[in-house]
C-alpha cells in the first residue's frame, strides 16, 4: 500500500509518476513473466468484477487466452463474436498489458457510442488499480477519457468517428462494437483514417463486434475470410463459453426469438427485417471487388465491343438517382449489362459530394464509354441533370417519358404530348419497380456486384406501405435498382433487348410445374397436339380453342 506521497491524488490504490520502489527478486521474476507473455500477466494478475461474486481473478477460458494471443501476434484483427462471452475484458487485459509493458504506447479505444468507449476505459483503470504496486507505472493523468503513464504509454476513450484520432499517431486503435458504427460514419473514418494508421510497421487495428446486418464489418470479415485483405479472424462460438450447450440454447431462444438467436450468439450476417429482399437471399448474394475505380465510379466490367457480325456490342442501361447535392444524400448511377439474362450490375457511381453542374457530364462521359448507353433519370429533385444531357450534351439515348394526367408514365419515343426528360418517382413507380426488383434478385434474373449496393438492400424496408432505408441509412444506390426494375417491364425495353423477360420465367415457372408433376404414364388418344408456335409464342388452334369455348360455356 502507498503513502498518500507515493499515490496519484490521494488515490491508495495508485502510484504517482516518480516515485521509486524496491523490487525483491521474485517480482523481478514475475515482471520479466508478465512483460514476456500477455496470457500469463492476464491470467495471474487481471480482476474483474462479477455480477454474482463481485470483485475476483479473471478466470479465463481457453479461447479468450487464444484471443489474447491472437491480438499479440498480428497487426490486424478482426474478432466475430456472441454477447456475453468476455470480449471486452479479454481485449482490456491486452491493452493493459501494452501499456505497461511497451514504452510510449498510444492507444485509442473507440467505441459506436462515447459512453461505451468510456465504460471501456473504466474496465482498463479497475483492472489497473488492483495491479500490485510494484507492477504498475507511475500515473500522470487519469480521468474518465484519457490515461497517461510514466513510461510515456497513453490511452484514450472516444466514439469512433473520422475526427477521433485524426491528427494523432496511434500504435493502436481498438474498436468495439464496430457492426454498429453507422455506415457513413464507418466508411468515413475508414477513408480518412486507416491510411495513418496503417502506414506504420508495427502499428495494430484490433476490431471486435457482434454482427450488425451486412455492413463494413461484414465486408473486412469476408474479405479477410476470403484472403483479401491483410485481417487475422478470431471467431468465437457461443459453445466455447462453458455452460452453453443445446438446453441453454433452446432456453435462449425460448426467452427470446430465433432470429434474435441467429445474430447475436450464432454470429450470422443478418440483414434488417421486413426488407424487400428475403434475408434468406440477401444471404446469398455475393459481391466483387471492383476492377478499377475512377474517382467514385467503381467498375466491376469493361463494356463489350463487339468486333464483327456474330460478336455485336453489348447494349447497356444506367439508371440514375439525383441528390441536392448538399451533402444529405448522395447522387448515384447504377450501369447494366442487359444484352443477356441475367441482367449485370457492371459499374457504379456513388457521391454525396458532386455539384449538380457536373454531374451530366460524369453520366455523359460513362454512358459513352458503355456503348452509347440508355439513360434514365429521375427528375423528382431537379430536371436540370437531364436538360444538360439533352440540351448541352446532347447526349440522343437520353430516356424520355410520356405521361398525362390519366396515363400512368411510360418510355417513349418523344413524339407524344407531355414528354419529358425522364421519370418522375411517383408511387405507383415505385410500387412498381419495388415487386419487379424483388422479383428479379430472387429469382436470379438480376446480379448485383457492387457491395455498397447490396449492404443497402439490407436496410432497405417496408415502412407505413412502402419501402424506404432504415434511420441513419441510405437507399440511393437501392433506388437506381428500382429505377432498372421500372424500365424493365417497359415495351420500350422489350424492343431494344430483343427478349421478353416476362414470357421467359413464365415458361420457367411453367417447366418447373411440369417437373413437380408426378408422372402416372402416358395416355396417347392418336390426335394430333393441339397447338402451334408462332414467333415464339404457343397458341391453341381454332377448333381446339372452340371445343374449349364450348366446354367452358355448360
């Protein structure tokens, strides 16, 4: 025990920075231990407080051993894990142990809410009051925020946001909870701060969440999984916890749901409910890492030029989304490859930032590197991106939409009275476009490569009769999918693909009856079948067609 000399602030249970103790050889042996193995300092020395016993030893169980040494042996780290299974305290013991053992340590801990950062950081100075006196180092600040040591070691609680730790040099940032660090917050401290942090040789990023829908915690984890990017996963399954086996999982559920279940012990990557896409297949789908970027164009295909009469050039659609540009939302372009079934998400376009003067001539400038593409624009916002396209650009496919007071909008050739240059979103539009989006993805007629897109589609909700982003997310990739879902069922688009999609997974959707149709033999009458194809289309002939009539009329 100090002396109210020897302690920080009258604070027994601290020593102050410059105070010199005696050491005896067995601590000598302990503190070389403890400095040369993190597991053993965690084990022997940590104390937490338990809800049952209260303050005790940190009894660890094998896996948090093996995630402290997973923390120890990599720079970056990305950990999977269910509630209630010691993460926090297992990542507090390592960043105690940096701290004390590594000179001149700067560590941020970084949580999606401050005060979880905070409650973070008030674990770490339990566990370091309760350190023997002759571990710890001398203390020269220590408040609810910030730590700094003797030894030059600091560690600071902040809410993870691109200012956190801008302008600072970390050799670690830890960050709790990330799945639930909303996605433009998480993107952009990504953007603005991994660079600094990463550029360093021995600098660390430990990441450690339950999953929260497929976000960017999703995409570092598949990435890592799939080998590209540089993370060590560590996963824990909610059966390593002892005590957790088949009964306390059917209570679990029981006190609460399956899904609940799924996302927050199973670890799975579940999307929102109620979403316009089935979670089952928002499960399935599987993104790409673009080929090359170009500002905020991501392209995941080349466009196809043809190079004689067999191999024609590919025919492609971009269906464009317009923002004020003011920073609230972000103007986005989707480009489809439609020569083929399944339609192809090729490229895509995605700024919050970009002036609406300028904008025409990004969609100008893709849209003529993809083949002269078809353009549709959705003027709800502003009619000034496509009067540029039409009028200064004139740009000539350009989509232009015909509508009145008593017909619903439709594709048209220009000629007809009240055309305009291009659709208005209306709710009949997108009631539309939603049931054919649906239908599409699900029944795999449309791909969609691009992640951004796909994690919107996660958050993508029914909400009072219609479909919108959840709060604090964003749709507007989404809705340049809506935008192609519209324009698909047009007549305008039949012609110009040379296919009917909706005859197609008809006869589909028919071939699949046949196939669950038990088959009791073959009963032949000795007639002739009773249909002919014409064009591609299957018609019943006139006398069959009139034995029918005569049927159908008794």
């Amino acid at each position: 025990m100090t002396t109210n000399k020897e302690s920080y602030r009258d604070n027994v249970l601290l020593k102050r920075a410059g105070v010199e103790l005696s050491y005896t050889e067995d601590q000598v042996e302990e503190y070389i231990k403890c400095a040369k193995n993190p597991v053993y300092f965690a084990s022997k020395y940590i104390k937490i407080v338990n809800v049952d016993k209260g303050l005790m030893n940190f009894d660890m169980w094998d896996f948090q051993k093996e995630m402290i040494q997973t923390f120890h042996e990599n720079r970056f780290v990305i950990t999977k894990c269910p509630r209630q299974v010691g993460k926090t305290t297992t990542s507090v013991a390592y960043l105690l142990w940096l701290t004390l053992f590594e000179h001149s340590q700067n560590i941020a801990v970084l949580a999606n809410k401050g005060s979880l950062a905070r409650d973070i950081l008030s674990k770490y100075q339990l566990a370091y009051e309760n350190l023997p006196m002759w571990m710890q180092q001398g203390v020269i600040t220590w408040n609810k925020g910030n730590v700094e040591l003797e030894n030059g070691s600091k560690i600071i609680a902040a809410s993870t946001s691109s200012s956190a730790v801008r302008g600072g040099s970390f050799n670690v940032v830890f960050l709790d909870e990330f799945a639930f660090v909303p996605a433009n917050i998480a993107h952009e401290f990504f953007n603005s701060v991994y660079p600094v942090i990463s550029s360093g040789k021995t600098t660390k990023i430990i990441i450690v969440s339950t999953p929260n829908g497929m976000n960017l915690f999703y995409k570092l984890w598949v990435d890592a999984i799939n080998k590209r990017n540089g993370y060590k996963t560590f996963e824990i399954h909610w059966s390593m916890v002892p005590g957790r086996d088949e009964k306390w999982k059917e209570e679990t559920i029981r006190n609460t749901s399956e899904e609940q279940f799924r996302q927050e012990f199973s670890c799975e990557f579940l999307g929102s409910t109620n979403t316009l896409i089935s979670g089952s297949k928002l499960g399935m789908m599987v993104y790409n890492d673009p080929i090359t970027k170009h500002e905020n164009l991501d392209i995941y295909e080349y466009p196809i030029k043809g190079d004689d009469e067999v191999n024609k050039d590919h025919i492609y659609a971009i269906t464009v989304d317009v923002s004020e540009g003011r920073n609230l939302d972000a103007s986005a372009f989707s480009v489809f490859d439609i020569s083929t079934i399944p339609y192809k998400q090729v490229a895509k376009y995605n700024s919050s930032i970009i002036a609406p003067m300028l904008y025409p001539t990004i969609i100008y400038n893709t849209a003529r590197l993809y083949n002269d593409a078809y353009v549709l624009v959705e003027i709800n916002n502003t009619p000034q991106i496509a009067d540029i396209l039409h009028q200064e650009l004139e740009y000539e496919n350009l989509l232009k939409v015909a509508t009145g007071n008593k017909k619903a909008q439709a594709i048209s050739a220009g000629f007809d009275r009240g055309t305009q240059l291009g659709l208005r979103m209306s709710p009949l539009v997108k009631r539309i476009g939603c049931s054919n989006l649906k239908t599409l993805i699900e029944s795999d007629k449309l791909l969609v490569h691009d992640f951004d897109t796909i994690s919107q589609l996660t958050t993508f909700v029914s909400v009072n009769n219609t479909f919108k982003a959840e709060e604090t997310a964003n749709d507007d990739l989404v809705m340049t999918l809506v935008l192609f879902a519209w324009l698909s069922t047009q007549n305008f688009f039949r012609e110009i693909v040379n296919h009917d999609l909706r005859r197609q997974m008809q006869l589909e959707m028919l071939n699949q009856s046949n196939d669950d149709v038990p088959s009791f033999g073959i009963y032949d009458d000795g007639l002739d079948v009773p249909y002919i194809q014409e064009d591609g289309d299957v018609w019943l002939n006139n006398e069959e067609y009139g034995k029918m009539q005569n049927v159908f009329e008794l």
